[in-house]
C-alpha cells in the first residue's frame, strides 16, 4: 500500500482506516527545503481518503507540503517522533481534526493548519512557536481554537506575542468567542448579561 523511495514516502493507495506509516519513513513527502509549490506532494493520500487516524513512525523527520491536504475524515495523528518540521498546508482542509499535539515538533510552515474548522485544542512548545513565527504565518488561519496549552517556557519574546496575537485576531480564523492558554483566559466574547467565569480559570491579566 506504500510507495517509498528513499526513506520518502511518495504515495498511499490503501483504503484502511487506522493507518501505521512503516518504520524507516524520514519523510512523508518533499518539501523540507526548497522553493514552494502548490503543486508539491498533491494527493499523497488521495483526495477524499478514508483515513481516520494515522500513526507516525518513530524515524520520521518531515512531514511536507501538502502531505495530508483534504484528508477530511482524519480525526487523529499520534506523533512518536521528533518532528523537524510541518511543511506549509500540511494538514489543509483536515475538518474532522479537533485537536492536536505538537510538542515533538520543532518547527510548522505557514497554513499548515489552514481550514481545519473543527480544530479547538492546540497543545505546544514555546519554542516550536518561536522557531515558526518569523512573520505572520497564518498557521492556524481558518481553525476554531479555543484552549492552548503550553508546554516549556515562559511566553517571552514577540514571535511567541505574534502566536498570541494572531490567536485572538478573529479576521484571519473562525470566530472565537473564548480562548484559554492554560488555565489563562485570554477571550471571552459574549452579548448576554450575565457572565460564569468556567472553574478551570485560575488568572484574569492585565486590564
């Protein structure tokens, strides 16, 4: 079901569900370095795949351009690597995708998570968002996240601010009416009267 050619895997034609990426895969497509192109990787795991869940191998290192594109019934990706880099709309029109761990993963490209609008739960690195923010990159443009959980440092520095920024900028994603970042309410958007702060809030910042 894997077509693979030199540790990169070019093309899946499996129909299985639950898919387990073969030991010695270093790269699920091209696009680690390099100009971009739309083009780059274009239906891996074909337009309209069955596939709900996929496990990654323990040897990969790059996950490329465009590599999971449309995978619109995947709801699971477990990462048992440490992942060099997310290459840009990766993981593009995923919507069945509701949350995401990405602390092995060192650094993600731009809309690598670009309209996966069932997306709420983010769990990261500090430095994963400080080596991936270097403009604005539009990560998660057109998500619906919600709580954020931060794992490492502290948020210090403004590429960790433009994270922050873009999270809480509703004009490039889904609406939010309620963001967390750990147990830090950062949004609450509501037009009703009446107003429960949710018990998990332990800090109300500045203003």
């Amino acid at each position: 079901d894997f077509t693979i050619k030199n540790g990169i895997l070019i093309k899946y034609t499996g129909k299985d569900e639950v898919v387990k990426i073969p030991e010695g895969v270093t790269s699920i497509g091209y696009g680690d370095m390099g100009a971009y192109s739309s083009e780059t990787n274009t239906g891996i795991f074909g337009n309209g795949s069955k596939i709900k869940s996929v496990i990654l191998p323990e040897s990969l290192e790059y996950i490329g351009w465009n590599a999971f594109k449309k995978c619109d019934k995947l709801e699971e990706i477990t990462i048992n690597s440490n992942i060099k880099n997310i290459g840009y709309n990766a993981f593009e029109g995923c919507t069945s995708l509701r949350s995401i761990d990405l602390t092995k993963v060192k650094a993600i490209g731009s809309a690598a998570f670009y309209n996966c609008s069932n997306l709420t739960s983010v769990k990261a690195s500090a430095s994963t968002l400080k080596s991936s923010w270097n403009s604005s990159e539009k990560i998660f443009q057109g998500t619906n996240i919600r709580s954020v959980e931060m794992v490492g440092e502290a948020i210090e520095d403004y590429r960790n601010g433009m994270f922050l920024s873009e999270l809480m900028d509703t004009t490039w994603g889904n609406a939010q009416s309620t963001i967390f970042i750990n147990n830090c309410l950062l949004k609450y958007t509501t037009n009703e009267s009446n107003v429960i702060i949710p018990n998990n809030v332990k800090v109300l910042g500045h203003n």
